[in-house]
C-alpha cells in the first residue's frame, strides 16, 4: 500500500466525530370552555392523557436512537469512528376554544408554565442523547468489534434507563408541574 494512503487511513481511524440531532414537534388537543365547569374541569374532561387512573394536561414523550461506526485494525482491534444521535420528541398541550377573557387569562398563564415543564421534559431527553453520543465516543479501542459494539449498546441502553428515572424524579420533585406554576384552582 502507498504510504500516503496509509498515513490518510490512519489519520481517518483516529479522528473520530460526534453529532447529536434534535426535532421536537407539539400537539395539541382542543377544550371546549364551559360557563358551568372550572377549567380544570374543563382540561381533565377534554385531555387524551391519562396514565395510572389519572389525567394529565401535558406530556412530553422523547426517543434516542444512536447509531456508530468502527475501524476495525487488520489485528481485529477495534475503535469507534463515528457516532450520530438524534433525540425526536413531541410535547402535547390544550387549546381552549370558546373561553371568556377571563377564562382565558387563566388558561394561558396556565399553559405557558405547562409549556414550561413539558420542555422541562425534553431537555431531559437532549441531555440523554448527549450522555450516549459522548459516552459511545469515548469507549476506548477494544479486542474486537463485536465486544465494542456490545459495549457501546449498553451503554445507551442503561443511559436510557438512568435518565427516564431521572425524569420520573423531575415529575416527582415538581409535582408535574405544580412548582413550576403549571397549578389550576379546582
């Protein structure tokens, strides 16, 4: 072999690189004001979002996918070259229709420190990407592929689990949302 291309092929296995991507989207789900109902009552009738017997007026749902690429030595030694993460999410809010002007005062007091939480949320996901891409990243040069590959998966798959209880925590210690002003009265 040349030794020009050599020294590049060298040069192209020891340079390695990271990217994390992000797309979040929104959806939202409409509430109709009613004269006769608070509108907490109002939200808790309308929402799609129910878990554990309760309604929620928000949700933040994230995914990470990672995906690498190794060099592997002609001793089969191998090293990661390459790692792409992206982070998707899709938050859901209320939309009230049909409010009188206070009503609505309310609501967007309300919604906007929804907003605030569900973000919350997904900030917990970006960080979760990072964690995987940098710590795929960094695994050092191992005996084989298969071994490297092995370890970088569970690597993202325990960073997944630490961070969604790490989100269970935030819900916990904000009272999902509730300290963070996301509060109606009954």
């Amino acid at each position: 072999m040349h030794k020009s291309l050599l020294f590049c092929l060298l040069i192209a296995a020891n340079t390695a690189s990271a990217h994390v991507s992000e797309h979040l989207d929104y959806t939202y789900y409409t509430a109709t004001a009613d004269a006769n109902s608070s509108l907490r009552e109002t939200l808790n009738k309308a929402t799609p979002i129910r878990e554990d017997n309760r309604s929620f007026h928000g949700y933040t749902k994230w995914n990470v996918k990672w995906h690498y690429r190794w060099f592997e030595q002609a001793n089969g030694r191998c090293k990661i070259t390459t790692v792409t993460t992206e982070v998707t999410g899709n938050i859901t809010l209320p939309e009230l229709v049909g409010a009188t002007a206070e009503q609505t005062a309310a609501f967007d007091n309300y919604v906007s420190a929804l907003r605030v939480h569900e973000l919350g949320h997904y900030a917990i996901g970006r960080e979760t990407a990072t964690v995987i891409d940098n710590g795929i990243l960094a695994l050092p040069q191992m005996s084989s592929c298969k071994k490297l590959e092995a370890t970088a998966n569970a690597l993202g798959y325990q960073t997944l689990d630490d961070y969604k209880a790490r989100e269970k925590q935030y819900d916990a210690s904000t009272n999902h949302g509730e300290t963070q002003g996301a509060s109606l009265d009954r």
